[in-house]
C-alpha cells in the first residue's frame, strides 16, 4: 500500500469518523437552539393571549357594570322616586301613628335614592374618572368609610399632568376597588391608607392596610386566582407593574407603578 | 517514572483529580460512581504500564497485560449501563433495554473467556458494547430531540458526557475498520499511527468528560442557589 493510499485513507477515515459525531452535534445545538426560540414564541403568544382575554373579561365586566349603573338610575332610581312622592302626597287627617309610619318609609325610600346614586356612580366608573382620578378616588373612599368599620388616609402627592389617560383612570380606579374588596373580605384591618403618586412620568397608587396579612409563598395557586393574579393582569394591561408585599400580622402594601399619561 | 506518564495516562489522571474535586460533594449517585469507574480506569493504565514493562523485561516469565483490560471491560460494561439508564429514565423505562445489553455484554464476555482465556483480548466484547453504546448515545439524543421541554445543552453534563463517548467510539471503530491497514503506518520512529489516533481519541473524550463535569458542578451550584 502506497503512501498516497494510506493518506487518503486517514482522510477520509477522519472524514467519517471525526466529522458526522461533529455534524450530529451541531445539528442537536442547533435544533434545541430552535426549540428553545420556539417555547419563548409559545410563551409570548400565550402572554398575548391571556392579555387579550383579560381585556376582553374586563370590557364585558365595564359594559356589565355600566348597564347595571344605569339601570339602577334610570329605572329602580326613577320607581323609588315615585314612591316617595306617591309616599309625600298622601294626607291623613289626624292619624299620628300612620303618619310616622309615612315618614319612616319616606325617609328611607330617600336614603335608598342617595345610596343607589352612589352605588350607580361607582359602577358607572367612566363617569365618575372623568371627574379625574383623584376625585374619583375620594369617592370610593367616602363609600368605604360609610359603613364606619374603615379609616381612610388617602394622600396626593405630585401635580397630575394636564393630560390625563381615561383608560388608564378608568383600571387603576377598578384595581383599586379590586385591592379595597381584598381588604373587606379578607385583611381583617381597621386602618387603610392610600397614596397617588405623580413623579417623572410615571404614576404610583399605593394601598397600605394593617390587617392580618398573609405569606406569599403560602398561597396555593388557586388562592391567588381572582384577587391578586387579576391586579398583576390588569395593570400589565396599562404597561404597568403591581408588586404585593405582605407578612402576617403585619398588613399588607400593593403598590402599581404605570407610565403616565 | 516517566514512562507512566502517557498522554492516556495524563488525560485520564486529569480527568480523575478534576472529577474528584468537583464531585466528590455531588448528591447524584451516578456522579460519585463516575468518580469511582475513573478510579478504576486510571489504576488499570498505571498497573497496565507496569505489567508491560515486567512483561517486556523477561517475556518468559510474565503475562502481557491484557487480562487487565479484559478486567476493566467489566467495569466499563457496568458503568456505561448505569449511565445509560441514567440518561434514559428521564424519558423511558429504560430498566429492560440496559438490563438485556449489559446481560449481552457479559454473555459475550464470558464466551469469550471460556473460548480463548483471559490472557488475550475480548475483542468481540468490546465491538459489541462499542456498537450499543452508539445505539445508546444515538437513542439518547433522539429522545432529546423529542423532548418538548428546553434543556440548555450548553451546560448539561449528562449531554457533554455522552458527546465524548460518542465521539470516541466513532473514532475507536473508524480506527477498528481500518486497523489493519492503519497499523503499518509509521509516523514517530516510537509508534504507529493506530497509538496517534488513539491518544488522540482519548484525549477528546477526557475532553468532553471534563466539561461535563464542570457543568455538572454549575449544575449543582445552581441547585444550591
């Protein structure tokens, strides 16, 4: 066997042996490189998904609420004030104790009005942020402190841009009915404060209670549902950022961050 | 002294004290063991030296070392098959598949012994578990293409470990298939070509087995984190 011979021999023995495990080692990298863009892809477009599905939730639940505000005006608002005038027109001769009996349900009939006014504010929300946040913020606070359990510190801080953002208005004010339904149900606490701040483009609503707290990482996954998973998703959809710090027995703070306006 | 020191020897020696220092903390059994079979395999090469050089001393009075190796394929059949069902479980049941291969080897091996002793090599042996640890590394990749999940290769020790047994059984066998026209070849005026390509070889499958183990202590770190 010649010299040439066995030269070409080595080569192509090098060719074979060395460089299919090299090609099936490239191929396996760069398939699992493939894979990996592939599951990010899957990942983006489940996010955009769950996104839109949210969104589409949160127009339903507006929409829903919306009627039922106006519902409340228009209708059962418009029945009880024909009932207190139907109430105020009838005369009794004498009869003391029906008369006080009038006047109690004339009174509440009234007092039914004012609270189904307030309640159809609340629910018309897009009424009641073209008031501007702030205002509407004072709202929902004057109806929590209504029913006496609650002290309220609500503080303002920075000067709100002249140009404000409805949509934006419109789910902050939702998260923050959200977070002050979390405290009446669960929290269990006597003080909440709650603070707007407006600093380099960027909006900041803090909510602060001293109730029982709770440990995050205790949470099983369906606890979280729709509480605190539905803040984080809504205030994703404005481009912000909701981050929830608590321990037990030492309240909790929900803080959202959203670029402004 | 320096005659101990080949590149086979050198390579396997770094490997070992590499293994020892990154694994001998590790929580994996397979690890450990690992540790243990490059143990072996260093101890293997360092008396294999020694009995050569008996052997070549009085070649009347002593056996070459080749029962040594026949030894140590005993240890590689166990280890290999321990490994491969490590890697494999993480998809398969894969108990049966690495049962029957390593029962395989062993028939072939004692076969082997019966027919011609333990002074000469089991060739047949080790072709055969040559061509199941392909058909293993092969399958092994396979089910990692498969996979749905993503697992960064660049630092999966149990992927790097079976790239440089790949490789090395690629070369081991292309050097097989043309070993009888390889081995008249001459390049040092001290060896053949075969031993070039052998070191050479090893030197990539130590190699990739450094790296893995490497990963493997990132790993471990990365656990702990």
């Amino acid at each position: 066997m010649g010299n040439t011979d066995v030269k070409e021999l080595i080569i192509y023995v090098a060719l074979i042996f060395l460089i299919a495990p090299t090609f099936l080692l490239v191929y396996i990298l760069v398939h699992n490189r493939r894979k990996k863009r592939h599951i990010e892809e899957k990942a983006l477009m489940q996010l955009t998904f769950d996104a839109e599905i949210t969104k589409t939730q949160l127009e339903v639940q507006e929409q829903t609420m919306q009627t039922i505000g106006a519902d409340l005006h228009d209708n059962i608002g418009q029945l009880l004030s024909l009932t207190s005038l139907t109430l105020n027109s009838i005369e009794l001769d004498g009869d003391k104790k029906a008369r006080k009996k009038i006047d109690a349900a004339i009174d509440l009939t009234m007092r039914s009005i004012k609270e189904m006014r307030l309640l159809g504010k609340l629910l018309q929300g897009d009424q009641l942020v073209g008031m501007g946040l702030d205002e509407a913020i004072k709202y929902e606070i004057n109806w929590i402190e209504k029913s006496g359990k609650y002290k309220v510190n609500y503080t303002n801080d920075g000067e709100m841009p002249a140009a404000s953002s409805p949509d934006k208005d419109l789910i902050l004010f939702r998260i923050l009915q959200e977070v002050l339904n979390n405290i009446i149900k669960h929290a269990q606490a006597t003080v909440i404060s709650i603070k707007l701040e407006y600093q380099d483009s960027v909006l900041r609503l803090q909510v602060n209670d001293n109730g029982i707290g709770f440990n995050h990482d205790d949470l099983q996954p369906g606890q979280t549902g729709m509480g605190l998973l539905n803040i984080q998703k809504r205030a994703g959809i404005i481009g912000g950022e909701a981050t929830i710090t608590s321990n037990p027995n030492e309240g909790t703070t929900i803080s959202i961050f959203t670029p402004y306006p | 002294m320096l005659r101990y020191f080949t590149i086979n020897t050198v390579s396997e020696l770094i490997c070992f004290i590499i293994a020892l220092v990154c694994l001998s903390t590790d929580k994996g059994h397979i690890w450990r063991v690992f540790i243990i079979f490059l143990f072996i395999t260093c101890l293997t090469e360092f008396l294999g030296i020694y009995f050569k050089l008996r052997y070549l001393a009085d070649i009347k009075h002593n056996a070459p070392n080749i029962w040594l190796y026949n030894v140590l394929l005993i240890f590689q059949a166990a280890f290999f098959s321990l490994m491969f069902y490590h890697l494999l479980t993480k998809y398969i049941n894969s108990k049966i598949i690495i049962i029957s291969g390593f029962l395989l080897i062993m028939i072939f091996y004692i076969f082997e012994i019966i027919r011609h002793g333990i002074y000469l090599y089991n060739e047949l042996t080790n072709t055969l578990m040559l061509v199941l640890v392909v058909i293993g590394s092969f399958y092994y990749f396979y089910l990692l293409l498969k996979d749905k999940d993503y697992i960064n290769l660049k630092i999966s020790a149990s992927f790097w470990w079976a790239v440089g047994l790949l490789f090395f059984y690629f070369i081991t066998t292309g050097c097989n298939i043309f070993y009888e026209k390889l081995h008249h070849v001459v390049v040092s005026p001290k060896h053949y070509l075969t031993y070039y390509i052998y070191a050479g070889s090893n030197i990539i499958l130590y190699g990739f087995w450094v790296y893995a183990i490497i990963c493997r202590r990132w790993e471990i770190q990365m656990l702990r984190n």
